[in-house]
C-alpha cells in the first residue's frame, strides 16, 4: 500500500466514511483540484493522487508500455481503490480522466457508486458521423509540435486550453504544469489521450455520471457532451456558463454547486 502512496503521490482528507476520488487531467496534478475538494471534506473523504509521470508521483514508476493508451491510467484508479479498499466512491474526473474513470467503473463497479465527468470526450477526432472537435490531421500536426518544441507548444495550448483571458493566471498556471512534465512522458499521454475512442465503452458504463460540459470548449465542444448523453444511459448533461476546458478552475464555485446538485440526488 505505501508504495502505491508513494508512486501516485496520494493524500487524504476529510472525515466522511464515503469516498470522493478527485483524478487530474492531461498535462496536470492533483493540486488543479484545490477550489473543489475542500467544498465537500466535510462529508467526504477525500482523495487526491497524480497518475504515474504527472504532478510529484513517482516518475521512476513510469512504464511506456504500461501506458501507452487509457487502460493503464485506469490500473493506476483501481490499485488506489484497492490499497484503500473502497466502495461505492464517487469518481470525479477532469477531461481525459473522465475516460479512464468509466473504464476502471467497467472493470471494478464496486469500488464506484456515481461519476462525475468534466469536460469528458470519448474520441477527439472527427468522422463522417461523429464531431469530435479536431481533423486527424490537427492531432498529429499537435504530436508532431510536441516532437519539435514542446515549450513553444505548451505556450500556445494552453492559454487556448484554458480561455478566460480577464484570469491570466490560470493560463500561466496550465502552462506551468504543462513545461514541468516530462516531455517524453506528456508525448505519449497525449497520444494515448487524442487517439483515443472510446465511444463504444459506453454501453457498459453502468452507473450514474454527471456530465459537466463548457459552453465553449475547444477540446469537448458541445456535440461531444450531447454524444455522452445520448450513449450514456444514466446520465445528466449540464451545460455550464464557464468557458474553457477547466471550470474547476475558472468557475469553482459553479462547478461545485452542480456536483452538489448530482451528489443529492438518488
């Protein structure tokens, strides 16, 4: 147990006998989670980690294989589960983490009871029925830049990523976290993130989700939050006045009054 603490990075909080489990987004950390958690400690327990190669986990730990698409971010949701013996927790995810948290409720239910998923998308990459947001060819004109000048691609996405342009500091704060991963290691999370599809995992998503989706997100436009719903069976789709990818940041306190809405509900 101590050395998945270690290698996730997982801290606790909170009194509450039932689990919050808040898991970051592409290219960030635990610490992006700061204006919600602390809403809800009260009556949850909480529990913040950094995937393997993100935030201050054990980078030692990466492993290329392991990682090299979703399932093994979702390993690294369900051995914490295990190592702290949950059951029923509510998974909170940001972005792609929204993904992994359904793949890890299809593989172990019991350790979940309802997900929250912010700013989720299944497939970033149009086709003929189905918008996603990006060409092919955006995705790898984006890996490619990776390749070739990763600073100089942090500094352009990531103000992009987060919109909100009266709060700079957000922008900064993103691109920060972006330039202090491991260039290799953010190389192949993206790929593993913006390749991905998962529109067909959504059959076997069983429990409640709450879908918190951006009125104006470049990265899960609206057609993408409507698809989730649509596929979704037990679903609530909330179309949020935040703008940009990360309303836990931008709009903390809208973002925790509909995860609040959702958690009172049956």
């Amino acid at each position: 147990m101590t050395d998945i603490f270690k290698r996730n990075n997982v801290n606790i909080f909170g009194t509450g006998s039932k689990t919050m489990l808040f898991a970051h987004g592409f290219g960030c950390g635990q610490q992006m989670w700061r204006n919600i958690w602390p809403a809800f400690q009260d009556e949850y327990r909480i529990v913040l980690f950094d995937y393997v190669g993100s935030g201050n986990s054990d980078a030692n730990a990466y492993n290329p294989e392991r990682y090299r698409n979703l399932n093994g971010y979702a390993e690294d949701v369900l051995e914490i589960c295990e190592a702290l013996n949950l059951k029923d927790a509510i998974f909170v995810g940001h972005s792609v983490s929204s993904i992994v948290g359904m793949l890890a409720s299809i593989k172990e239910p019991a350790y979940f009871d309802k997900l929250v998923l912010v700013g989720p998308s299944p497939r970033y990459i149009n086709n003929p029925e189905y918008v996603g947001g990006f060409e092919r060819a955006d995705i790898e004109e984006l890996l490619d830049t990776m390749d070739k000048n990763y600073i100089g691609w942090a500094n352009f996405l990531a103000p992009a990523i987060m919109q909100n342009p009266d709060q700079p500091e957000l922008a900064a704060e993103l691109t920060e976290s972006f330039c202090s991963t491991d260039p290799v290691i953010a190389r192949q999370f993206a790929e593993a993130t913006f390749l991905s599809d998962n529109r067909q995992d959504l059959a076997y998503v069983n429990h409640p989700c709450l879908i918190l989706q951006c009125s104006d997100d470049m990265i899960a436009p609206l057609p993408v939050g409507e698809y989730l719903h649509s596929n979704l069976t037990n679903s609530s789709l909330v179309v949020m006045q935040a703008t940009g990818h990360c309303p836990h940041l931008s709009a903390p306190q809208e973002t925790v009054a509909y995860i609040r809405q959702f958690l009172a509900q049956d």
